[in-house]
C-alpha cells in the first residue's frame, strides 16, 4: 500500500525565490510533482483584501468547484463568487525547470514585485510578496493559537 504523502501532495515549509524579468519563479523542488503535468490554479486570496495568491493543486481545486456545484444557479452571492473567483485567478503549470509564470493582473494587487515567498498549507500553498508576509506573521500567529485552543489540538 502507499504512503499516504505518496497519495496527498504536501506543501511544508516556507520559502523565497526571486521573480525573472519575464514574471517567472522557482516552485520549491519539494512541491513538484513527480510525474507528468499537473495545472494548479492560483487565486487572489482573501477575497476582499487579496493580500496574496492561494495556489491549489487539482484535488484541492476540484473539492472546491465541487462544493460551487451543489448551490442553485439562482443563488446571486453564488454567482458573484464565481465571477470573483473567476477573474481573479489563473492556471499555473510548471516548466521543465520548476518554474511557474505568475501572470501580472494577480501580481499587482497581491503586491508581488521581484521577490515572492512560497508559504506551506498542507494540501495547498500560497505565495507572498516579503513584505505583506512579514506584516501578517504576528496576527497569524495569535489566531493559530486561538483556533488550536478552539480544535483541541
């Protein structure tokens, strides 16, 4: 049977990488993927601030067009998520190298200039300009604490 990291892709850690003249960033080797092409989408996260990008890997993608699909098309708040989320993101695939192209429409208002920071959420990641990251850790740190107290972790 296989190891369940083999199964359900990982995303540890935290890591800054440069961004090229032509808008392109190493992916950390450790989140590749082994085989063939995967297409991850990234989307300007949190809906209202879009302090940076929420990147999600197919499964992860597909659990949440799979949730969307269960509202009625009648429902407005719905269809405004989906119109918001459907401009405000992109496909992102790697090349031979590990490198994703971040288009500019999601860099700008996210912040990110020539550096961005690759930040680990188990199932998915995000990425950061330096700046806005350092700004959040303190923050981030006391609602983790709070939910872990609240999860009974």
């Amino acid at each position: 049977m296989p190891e369940i990291d083999a199964i359900v892709p990982n995303f540890h850690g935290t890591f800054a990488y440069g961004i090229d003249d032509s808008h392109r960033v190493m992916v950390p080797a450790k989140w590749r993927p082994e085989k063939g092409e995967v297409l991850f989408t990234a989307i300007l996260w949190p809906i209202e601030q879009e302090e940076y990008l929420l990147v999600l890997p197919p499964e992860r993608w597909k659990v949440m067009l799979d949730k969307l699909k269960t509202k009625s098309l009648h429902d407005r708040k719905v269809a405004a998520l989906e119109r918001t989320i459907g401009s405000t993101s992109a496909k992102l695939t790697l090349d031979k190298v590990g490198r994703f192209c971040l288009p500019e429409n999601l860099t700008g208002p996210a912040g990110i200039g020539s550096e961005a920071v690759f930040v680990g959420r188990l199932d998915k990641f995000e990425i950061w300009s330096p700046k806005r990251l350092r700004a959040s850790t303190a923050q981030d740190k006391l609602l983790a604490a709070s939910i872990a107290e609240e999860i009974d972790l």
